[in-house]
C-alpha cells in the first residue's frame, strides 16, 4: 500500500452557494469523491451526508469488479476506470499507473460557498498531488491540480486533468465551433456513450474553442432545463471533454493539452493545471451564463469605470496613417461623443503594410518625426483618452528583430513554422526575448499618455519549439504571455489591455484575469455579430465584449445594413465605432451621436444586470435583453434577422422580468422606427402597455413586421 494512506479521516463535506450544494466525499483511501454537485439541498445533517453517499453506491454489475467504484475527481486506472484516466505519465516506462492517497485536508467553509484541499501522495509512483475545489459565491465551482515529482529521475507527464461527474438526466450536449470572422457557432448532439472531445492545439484559445462544453436535460435551451457547463480557463493548448461509460457514468473534465515532451518534471518539480470553472443551472443556459457574468463581475479588477465609446482607426484608415487625417477623425470622434480614440495596425518601424515590421517597436520617424506626440497631444486635448494597437508576441522575418535575433523565434528545429500572415511568433520563454519586449512596450507606456492597449496576436502556434532541442513550448508561451501582462500591468496600473487575436480568438477566463476587455471578432458585420455577440455572452458580460458600429457595406461580409441595425446591435456590448466617421454624411453622423447618448443612458443597467435570451420560436427572429437586477428596468432588442415565412409575426415574450411587478412598456429612441413591411402603427407602441412582468414573459406583446436586418428597442420601466 502507498505510505500515507490513513494519514487523514474519511469526511464528507457540504458547501452551498446561490441555490447550489456540491457534496464532496474526501475518504481516508482514495482522492475525493462527488457526490452531488447541482441543485441546493437545503441543510442536512451528517447522517443524512453520509446517506447520500451510501444511497449513490451501485450494484456490482456482471462481469466487473468485484466493488463498485465511484467516480473519482482523478480517475485512475488503479481503481478499475476504464474511461480517460486523469493522470498519464511515466518515468522511462515506470510508474505509469498512480493510486493517490489524501495525506492533508483542509476545508474552509464559507457562508456561501467554500473551499477544499487535498494533498495526495502516492509514495510508489513518487508522486504528489495537490487538489484544489471551490465552490464561489456566485456557485460557480472551479478546480484544479498540481502535480509534484517527489521520485528521484525525471517524470514525463502527458496529461492532467480533473472530472466531475453529471448526472444519467443528461441526455444532450452543447457547445460551440467557429472559425475567423464567425467565431462561436452553437452546436448540439445527442450524449451518447462514448467520448465528445473538444482538442485545441492552436497554440492561442481559438476561434472553435468551446467556450462553454454544456450538458442537460433533453431540449434545454436560454430559459429552461437543468444544465451543467464547463469552462477550461486556458489561452494556449487544451482539451474539454465529456465522456459516457458502459455503465451510465458521465463525466465532464477540462485541462491542457499537452505536447510530446512539453512538461518533463525533474526531481522537485510540479505542474499546475489551468482552472477549469463548472456551472449549473435549472435555467438553462441563460442560468449558466448568470453565474459565470456574476463571477467575472465580483473580481476586484473587473473594471468599474462606465465602459468608454471607443473609436479605433483600422477600419477607417488601415495602414494609410497621416497625421492630419487621424487629427480630422479624432474631432469627428469627439463630435459624435466619443471617449476613447484607438490608433490601430502601422504606427511602428517598417509598418506599411501587414508584411513587415512586427517586432520593432519603435515609432517610425519616417511617418512621425515627432513621434506620437501630435497624435497623442491632439486627441487627449479633445478630452479623448488614446489607446495604441501592438502586437508582442510577432515577429515578422522582415523586420530589424527578426535579422538580429533569428533564434528568438518559436520552431520546431532548422525549418521555420509555415508562415501566417507573413509573421511568426517570438519565442517568450526565452528570457533575452521576454525582456527586450518588455522594455519595448515600457519604454513606450512610459513615453506617452496611453490609456489602453489594444493587444493583438495574429497566427496559430505551428511547430513552436523552444530551447536548445526546440522542445515543445506552447505551455511556457502561454505562461509568458500572463507574465508579460501582468508585469505591465503592475508598472503601468492605469492601463486597460485589451485581449484581440484575429478577432475573438483569445477569449477565456484565464486571459481575462491578465486584460481588460475582448475583442469579440474581426467581423462586424452586424448581423453576425448578433450570433457572436449571443454566444460570446454565453461566458461573458457585455461590458467585457468590444463591439463596434463599421461601415455599409461591411468590409469582411459586404453585406449591407441600416446604420440603425448596426448602432443597435453595438449597443448591447461595450460600444465602439470603426468607420471612417470624416466620410459620413451629416445625417448619419447625427443619428450615431443618438445611439452615442442612448449608450452613455443604458451602460450603467447593461453592464450590471441579467442576460435574458428567449428561446427563438422563428429562425428569423431573436428577442434579448438586459433586467437590471433589481427588476426596475430592462431594454430589449427584438431583432429580425432574415425573412420569416409568416405574414406578421405573433406576440413575443419579454422574460427574466419580476412576474408581480407592474412594467410600462415603450419603444426606445432611437431604435424605435425599424423598416417594416406593411402599416408602421402597432395599437400597444401607439398607446403603449402596462403589464405585469408575467404578462409579458408569459404572454408578451405582438412584435412589428420588419424587414430583415432589423430591430426595435423597447425599454421596459417599472411603473
Ligand atoms: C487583427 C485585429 O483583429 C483587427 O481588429 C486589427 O487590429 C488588425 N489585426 C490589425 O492588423
């Protein structure tokens, strides 16, 4: 038996959180067990605790073992699971196989919600395992593990992970897909037995990340059904699975996905996993997002300034930077009421086009002999804070960087990676790199008044290898990068970073404790950014999401759209402008100061109040909102998306909003006057309606006959 078994006493723990309990088993012989984790079960006594635990035991099944196991939060193949072990590893062949024993275990038990730790060892392995499980005030849960080499020769580990068991109730499984410019795309299949396995070797967290791997009862949706969800916190390579056995047992487990070689732990040494977050809901998805908006809103450094109007130069100039131009768009910026002026792509050495100059980090003379300060001092006298684009970790072979320092890039031997928008990536964990680029973007931030960066990361990881073999690196990239954040961030505190790759393709609640905001997509074509925004919020809030009103037609779609459409679809996120505002007629540029205003009314209640989804009847049709969580105020957006098939659509439901509470309700200026088919004047938008909030979530109110690519605002007040 492994030296430490009996070390502590069987106990088996309770913690509530926000209508959740998660009942932990941590036995004398074994890593911990969960019993429960999902719907609050009120208080319950220590004989109850240990029913429950006994009332979870099954039936030897023919065949198989001779004791039923339970699920452990590490499987392992030593206790008969034949599923993915949580632990796989060796040392030159050996001790591939663990059985952890608890040595410690602490509890902090909080009044809502608490924390355990387990320390494991398994002394034949020569093995350490330390085990981490919260449950946060927001009942979210969070996990994660560290693994110690306590042997003597070096242990080669290949994968770690956590499981948590679902419940047989579950029948479906959700999560999402996506590519450039369509980032996060729904899809859903039956949960069958076997393995859905979501793999990421990207080298950034991708545009088909997951995002959220969710179970649930048969046809969950925004609004009902019990659902259990999972995030794994992660910007680099990782995995999200969830797997059914033959005997019914469903698990839902989250990690890093490990490289060959990537993680060789000498004697000593230990790996930490990455958090991976669980939710549940008995309210479908708009539940699960609930808590993890909850959670993200409850850090210390969630921001709590009013979201600014941002207006950012790519889409209005690209690379064709001219001071006087740039000076001509940030009077404009200021016109329509804008806070916020972002000088994208260009600003630096070699930087005319996107093939050369990533990495030179200088402001080029040629195109600023004065450097940024006429820019800078311009756009800060019109009481706009300035924000600068970079992109650190990049470098292009045809830059001053890359001819002095070709060592300093990530490949996997003497071939460089394939090239991707002709640039390669640098390699962070290489200290003389790491800090060159660090003294970079001080000298910079130290330089002039920057308010925000705007930090781009353009390519996937291809072959990134690192160190004298060119061993895999994407795992110490990854940590490099939060460490370069970070060591920013504490020079510079004032400084909101924005977290942009492509586009949405570093979006996860690792970065996020590293940055300030996302960049959702490089498409702002407004109606794909009604999909991508609705699933981007299926993790975070809308103040965490940059979204952006762009030009008619759309640069990546050329799709063409209402200002109305676009300005309305910004609105629900953290707004911004991306067009060349010198160009817009006057009209157009009055009509964006309106929704400007309107931004600057509503942010206070989008940003801290309730997603609310309904669940779409019609394909074509989308209604959504934001309850202030008090339920005094709501806006919606009722939003037709294409052609229905009927001729006038029915009532449409306002849910989320308090069922006792007497609402007025009234169509918002200016998204009140969306292009219809047939007669404009609705009876109730004419008169107006008081019902209560059941009414309108249960019966609703009947919606206009717009075109597609439209949508009426309709604020919702309590009388
Ligand atoms: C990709 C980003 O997603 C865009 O918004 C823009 O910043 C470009 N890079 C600039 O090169």
């Amino acid at each position: 038996m492994a030296a430490g078994a009996g070390a502590v006493e069987g106990r088996t723990l309770h913690l509530r959180a926000a209508g959740v309990s998660l009942v932990v088993d941590v036995p004398a012989t074994s890593v911990p067990v969960v019993v429960h984790w999902g719907a609050d079960l009120g208080d319950l006594s220590a004989r109850h605790l240990a029913d429950l635990v006994t009332a979870g035991r099954t039936a030897r099944a023919n065949n198989d073992l001779d004791e039923p196991q339970p699920v452990r939060l590490l499987p392992e193949a030593s206790w008969g699971w034949s599923g993915r072990p949580g632990l796989s590893g060796h040392r030159a062949g050996a001790a591939w196989s663990s059985r952890f024993v608890p040595t410690a275990v602490e509890v902090e038990e909080g009044s809502a919600g608490g924390r355990l730790l387990v320390e494991c060892a398994d002394d034949v392995a020569g093995l350490r395992l330390g085990i981490e499980l919260e449950l946060l005030p927001s009942g979210l849960l969070r996990h994660r593990a560290t693994l110690t080499n306590a042997g003597s020769d070096t242990y080669e580990l290949a994968d770690l992970a956590l499981s948590l068991p679902v419940p047989e109730v579950t029948t479906e499984v959700f999560d999402l897909a996506g590519r450039w410019a369509k980032e996060r795309i729904p899809q859903r299949r039956p949960l069958t037995f076997g393995s859905h396995v979501r793999e990421n070797r990207r080298g950034r967290t991708g545009p088909d990340a997951p995002l959220v791997l969710a179970v649930g009862t048969a046809g969950f949706g925004f609004r009902q059904g019990e659902v259990w969800a999972q995030h794994t916190a992660f910007s680099g390579n990782h995995r999200s699975v969830v797997e059914r056995l033959n005997n019914g047992s469903t698990t839902l487990s989250g990690g890093e996905l490990l490289l060959p070689g990537e993680v060789r732990l000498a004697a000593g040494e230990s790996y930490r996993t990455p958090w991976v977050f669980g939710a549940w809901s008995d309210r479908g998805l708009d539940g699960i997002a609930a808590r993890f908006h909850e959670h993200l809103r409850s850090r210390p450094h969630h921001p709590s300034s009013p979201r600014p109007v941002v207006v950012n130069t790519w889409e209005a100039v690209y690379f064709d930077l001219d001071l006087d131009k740039l000076l001509e768009l940030a009077r404009a910026a200021a016109e329509v009421g804008a806070e916020r002026y972002v000088l994208d792509d260009g600003w630096f050495r070699h930087r005319r086009s996107d093939d050369a100059g990533l990495g030179d980090w200088y402001v080029d003379e040629g195109v600023w002999p004065q450097g940024l300060h006429p820019l800078v001092d311009g756009v800060r006298a019109l009481g706009l804070q300035f924000g600068l684009w970079v992109e650190p970790e990049m470098v292009n072979p045809d830059s001053d960087l890359a001819r002095a320092h070709p060592d300093w890039i990530l490949r996997g031997g003497d071939r460089l990676p394939l090239p991707s928008r002709q640039q390669q990536v640098l390699d962070l964990g290489n200290p003389d790199a790491f800090s060159h680029v660090l003294e970079r973007l001080d000298a910079i931030l130290s330089e002039y008044e920057i308010s925000y960066l705007k930090w781009d990361h353009n390519r996937d990881l291809v072959e990134a290898g690192s160190g004298p073999v060119r061993a895999p690196g994407v795992h110490e990239q990854t940590l490099a990068v939060y460490r370069l954040f970070d060591e920013l961030r504490r020079r510079h505190p004032g400084v909101e970073i924005e977290s942009c790759s492509s586009g949405g393709l570093r979006i996860d609640l690792e970065v996020l404790e590293h940055t300030d905001r996302v960049w959702a997509s490089d498409c702002i074509d407004p109606l794909e950014r009604q999909d991508i925004q609705r699933w981007t919020m299926q993790l975070l809030p809308p103040e965490l999401i940059g979204s952006h009103v762009g030009a008619s037609p759309s640069h990546t779609t050329h799709r063409s759209s209402d200002l109305s459409f676009r300005a309305g679809t910004a609105l629900f996120a953290s707004f911004g402008i991306e067009t060349d505002l010198t160009r817009l007629s006057a009209d157009d540029r009055e009509e964006l100061a309106r929704w400007v205003s309107l931004y600057k009314d509503v942010r206070g209640l989008l940003h801290t109040g309730t997603l609310v989804r309904a669940d779409d009847v019609d394909p074509s049709f989308r209604v959504h909102g934001t309850v202030a969580t008090d339920g005094s105020d709501a806006l919606f957006a009722v939003v037709q998306t294409g052609t229905p098939d009927g001729s006038v659509p029915g009532r449409v439901r306002l849910p989320g909003l308090l069922p006792q509470v007497e609402y007025e309700v009234t169509a918002q200026e200016p998204g009140h006057d969306p292009a219809v088919r047939g007669g404009r004047d609705l009876p109730w938008l004419v008169s107006g309606v008081r019902l209560t909030g059941r009414a309108l979530g249960a019966v609703g109110v009947v919606a206009p006959a717009m075109q597609p690519q439209q949508l009426l605002l309709l604020r919702v007040r309590r009388v």
